[in-house]
C-alpha cells in the first residue's frame, strides 16, 4: 500500500536522530521508536511473524538492554557542550563532515551499480515452498512451515548461536562464582498502582503467551515470538515485585536442557517412517513449545544479567562515595 | 522505493560506525545496518497486492516465505549480538571510565608502553 | 445503517485524535500535554475500535477487537501514570498558573 | 473501502506528527509520551488494516503490539528516572 512511504520517511528522518543525537538515552529512545515504525513496515509488506519479532525485540527487550547497560554512565550535558566549543573539536567536526560526503559517494555508486543491473532470476523457490508447504508439513503459516521442517538446521544453529550469545554476556559481566544470584537483585517497586495492575496482568500475559506458541503453526507467531512474550513477564515482575524469587543458574541449566530437546526432536525428522501426517503436526507443535521455553530462559537471562551488573556498578560507586 | 531506504540506512549506519567517536553509538550504526538487511530482504521478497503467507489465501497470492524464515533467524541473532556488545561496552566503560574510542586507545598504548 | 454508524463513529475519532495531537503541539508545559495523552488519546481509540466494531457486525474479529480495546483501556492510563510519575521524581517543575 | 484508506491516511500522518514531538520534545519524558501514543495510533493502524483485509490473525499483532508499548513505556521511564 503506498501508506509505507510515510513510514519509510520516518524511518530515515529517526537513523539520522539517532545518530546525530548526543546523549545516549535519547538515542535509544529514537531506535524503540524506529524500530515500531519498522515493525508496521513489515505487516504492511505481508510479514506478520517479524512484524511480531521486530515489535517484541526492538521496542522492548533491546531498548531494555541498551538502557540498562548505558544507566549510570551517561556523560553530563554542560561537560560535552563546552567540549563541543574547543578548536580540536571543530576540527573534528570537519572530518565528520569530510567522511559524510565520502560514504553519500559510494552509496551513490552502489545504489546507481544495483538498479542498472538488477534483473529479475524468477522465483522457483517459492514456486514449491507455497505450493506444497500444507501437505508436506501440516502447517497452516509457510513460514512456520520452513523454519520447523524445510530449513530446521538453521533453527538450530540460530538457537545455538543465542545459547552462546547468553553464555559471552553471562562471562563478560563477570556472573560472581558460587553466589545465589537472588540474594543479590534487590529491586526497587514501582508504584503501586503499576504493580498491582501488572499483578493483574500477568495471568493473562502468561496465557497469551502460551497461546501465540501453540498456534505457531496456524496464524502469525511462533515459539521465538511467544517466548519473549513469557519473558516480559519476567520483565515485568522486576518492575513490579519488591523480591524476586528467580534463580539464574536454574534458568541456564533449563535453557540447555531445552536446548538438547529441541536437537533432539528435530532429528526425528530424519526417520520418515516415523513421520505420518497426524504425528507432523504435534511435532511442530511440541518443536515451538520447546523453542518457546528456551527462549524465554535466555532473554530472562539475558535482562537479570545486564540489571545485576547494573546494581553491582551503582553500589560499587555508592561505596566510593560514601568512603 | 524500500530498497532505496534500506541502502540508504545501511550507509548511515556506516558511517557512524566510521565517523562517531562513542562506543554506543558505534552499536547503534550496528543495530541500524542489521535493520537495514533485514529491510532489503524482505521488500525484495514482496510484489505489490500479495497477502501473508497463511493457507487462507490462494498459493499464488503470497508472498515469499523464504525470506521471511530466514529473517526471523537473523532477528534473534541481532538481539544476542547486540546484548553481547552491550556487555563488552559495561566492561570496558567500568574498566577506562571513558565512552571514546579514541582516548581508550590512548589509554591502551599507555598500558602498553 | 450499521455502514453509516461505523463511518460516522471513526470520522469522530478522527476528530478526537486530530484535537489531541494538536494539543501536544499547543501546550507549553509538560505535564498538560501528558493530561491530553491520557484522556483524549484513550477516547479516540475506544470511539475509533467501536466504529470498528459496528461495521463488522457480530463475529469472532468483534470479540477479538474487544479483548484488545479492554487491554489497552487497562495499559494505557497505567504508562502515562509511569511516564509522568518519573518526570516528578526526577524533579521536573510543576507549573507556574499561565497556561 | 475509500473511508478506510483516507482513515488510514490520517493515521500515519498523525503518527508522524508525534515523531516530530518525540524528535524535537526538549525534555527525555516529552520523547517518552510521544512513544506511547505513537504506539497506540500503531495499534489503530493495525486493526484498521485487520479491517480492511479482513484477517482475524493480524489482530494477535495489535494486541502484542499494545501489551509491548506498555512494556516499553514501563521501562523507559522508570530508566530515565533521576532519582537523588
């Protein structure tokens, strides 16, 4: 629809904010915003399911993590005003100046070499995936449909790739040895308007998460989407709770024994005698509920990390304050 | 049009990975560039008056789902590559005390030397 | 007849949004423009989803528009509550009586 | 099906108009209001598109969308908060 160049618009006008912008916080505020906008984009370019991963990922979960992580360390204003002042920094403005015109140039070059020699190879692929994707498979959603069973190999590496990404953050933000991690996160309530409502909410959260995994394999959503919608829920109980009786060394050991299921059971894709029509669909069914739980694990994982460290920074300077 | 945009996006992105001197910043072009991809895949997949890819629409009124799934994975690989930055930048910051990529090198020749 | 309703409900809330982005532009202070989020934005969608509603007449999309209307009259009030809670602990100024 | 896509034309340029108040807003809690309510005009568009290509499905998309603009709004704010 041409509604998108309006989108599309704002999209360009929030990168070159977000870029531009000095502080840190309000540069993030601009990518939650672009990343709504991008989310719209894609419903309105017929991809319901990263219309959802883009909505859960980008306006939530990612500008959660950039504002834990940055929380503590942004620069005061006058200090960075009165630098921009200085010659040196004058200087240093030309040469932003001088390599803005560079990279207009090559990707002028690029985009003028694209569009002379773009040509149009057919698409075979999707010729067969859309074809047949319902009696291979017993999937409602193509999409579903290819990440569960054509292409499940990727699936895997994917959800290797995001164990590993949560076990190098874990490392780099130095998870204390031997400690209960729960006897360290302290949270501060928010209001008790906000925590109640949400106390409210959750069941319902809960359930609508359970909901878009189950129904992966028929409407939009999936097990990654309906995961990180469980793991608001975490999210929101930290925001909520005064005590939170969550242990992370159980939530990563349970993120990599779902991890060893979700191997598991997509090798039984490898036995065809095995898979007649009504056990392909409760194999993508039980596939997505597994994906679901892991990823649930790991973005908890991943938020408990960053607000840990975070803690652990503010009473580290509140000590040097103090002392 | 939406290929235009995504080159356009990609070479801010860039650019501030080139030209800022901040290390968030330098993941954000990161985050931006990702995005960018992920735009161009999608718009190349997609012709004018396709519906989703649900079985409620007739096989020749869809989209492309290849991309679609294949994007899905990129997404979730962005948020761990993203968080995994995210964790080296509180290090570092907590180690140096400084956001520049410039006087932490400074700083790194010191220790060095 | 449930065609004209529908239309006339959404055009009203059209009117009702188009008013409180203006107010977001007009108001100098900030705690008057988190006033107009709050009230005319909620009414806007709730006239807007029921224009919805009445067009497409009683289904399972009625049911589910409904689900998401009582979610979002439960959410929305509760993050302008969060926004303008934590502009007053992080002493934003209250305003002075010239509006 | 006209009136549906001249609603759908206001709606974007609205959501627009509060992308230059979240991009020119002086204080963080000015950009922060103009988040949230650009994110419930998102959820309109969405349901107004549900409409007009009468799919049920897209309606779980503006439901997810709602809860996590509640979401984020929570977490903004409660990080830009400058307490002491």
């Amino acid at each position: 629809m041409p509604v998108t160049i309006v989108f599309l618009l704002a999209m360009v006008v929030l990168a070159v904010a977000s870029i531009q912008v000095r502080k840190a916080e309000i540069a993030v505020i601009y990518l939650g915003i672009f990343s709504l906008f991008n989310a719209i984009f894609y419903l309105f370019y017929s991809a319901p399911d990263l219309s959802l991963a883009e909505a859960v990922i980008g306006s939530a979960l990612a500008t959660a993590l950039f504002l834990v992580a940055i929380k503590g360390y942004t620069l005061r204003r006058t200090q960075i005003k009165s630098e921009y002042r200085s010659p040196k920094m004058r200087l240093a403005l030309f040469g932003e100046l001088f390599w803005g015109v560079v990279f207009l140039t090559i990707g002028f070059i690029v985009i003028s070499f694209y569009f002379g020699t773009v040509q149009d190879v057919g698409k075979p692929a999707w010729y067969h995936y859309v074809r047949s994707f319902i009696s291979d498979t017993g999937a409602r959603n193509a999409v579903t449909a290819i990440y569960l069973n054509y292409r499940v190999f990727d699936t895997l590496f994917e959800a290797l790739l995001l164990l590993v990404g949560i076990l190098a953050t874990a490392y780099f933000l130095e998870w204390p040895e031997g400690k209960e991690p729960e006897e360290e996160i302290a949270t501060k309530p928010d209001s008790e308007i906000v925590a109640r409502i949400s106390g409210l909410l959750y069941p319902f959260i809960l359930l609508y998460g359970f909901y878009i995994i189950v129904n992966g394999h028929l409407t939009p959503g999936g097990g990654f989407q309906g995961g990180a919608i469980l793991a608001s829920v975490f999210i929101i109980r930290y925001f909520a709770q005064r005590r939170l009786g969550i242990n992370i060394f159980i939530l990563q050991r349970l993120e990599k024994s779902f991890f060893l299921g979700i191997i598991a059971l997509s090798m039984l894709l490898l036995l065809p005698e095995f898979m007649n029509s009504d056990f392909k669909v409760f194999h993508l069914v039980l596939m997505n509920i597994l994906i679901g739980f892991k990823v649930c694990c790991g973005l908890a994982i991943l938020f408990f990390c960053f607000i840990f460290q975070q803690t652990k920074v503010e009473d580290t300077k509140g000590r040097s304050e103090r002392g | 049009m939406a290929e235009l945009v995504s080159f356009i996006i990609f070479f801010l992105g860039l650019y501030a990975l080139v030209v800022k001197r901040s290390v968030i910043k330098s993941i954000i072009a990161l985050v931006l560039m990702e995005t960018a991809v992920i735009l161009y895949f999608v718009s190349g997949g997609f012709e004018e008056g396709k519906l989703p890819p649900i079985s409620d629409a007739l096989p020749e009124q869809m989209v492309d789902p290849l991309p679609q799934a294949l994007m899905i994975t990129a997404i979730v690989i962005g948020i761990s590559s993203t968080a995994v930055a995210l964790a080296m930048y509180s290090q570092l910051h907590r180690k140096y005390g400084t956001d520049d990529w410039k006087k932490l090198m400074k700083i790194r020749l010191e220790e060095d030397a | 007849m449930s065609e004209l309703v529908g239309n006339v409900l959404m055009g009203v809330a059209l009117v009702f949004m188009t008013c409180g982005v203006y107010g977001i532009f007009r108001f100098r202070h900030f705690y008057l423009r988190i006033l107009i989020s709050s009230k005319v934005d909620t009414v806007g969608f709730i006239t807007l989803t029921a224009g919805i509603m009445v067009k497409s007449g009683l289904n399972f999309f009625t049911l589910k528009v409904l689900i998401i209307v009582v979610f979002f009259v439960l959410t929305n009030p509760l993050a302008t509550h969060s926004i303008a809670r934590s502009a007053y602990k992080s002493q934003y100024p209250l305003p002075e009586d010239d509006v | 099906m006209i009136f549906e896509q001249v609603i759908l034309w206001v709606l974007a340029i609205l959501a627009v108009a509060l992308t230059l108040r979240a991009v020119l807003g002086p204080t963080p809690w000015d950009r922060i209001l103009g988040f949230n309510l650009l994110s419930a005009k998102i959820v309109m568009i969405i349901a107004i598109c549900a409409f007009i290509l009468k799919k049920s499905y897209l309606l779980d998309v503006a439901l997810i969308y709602s809860l996590f603009s509640f979401v984020g709004t929570v977490i903004i704010a409660r990080f830009v908060e400058k307490r002491d």
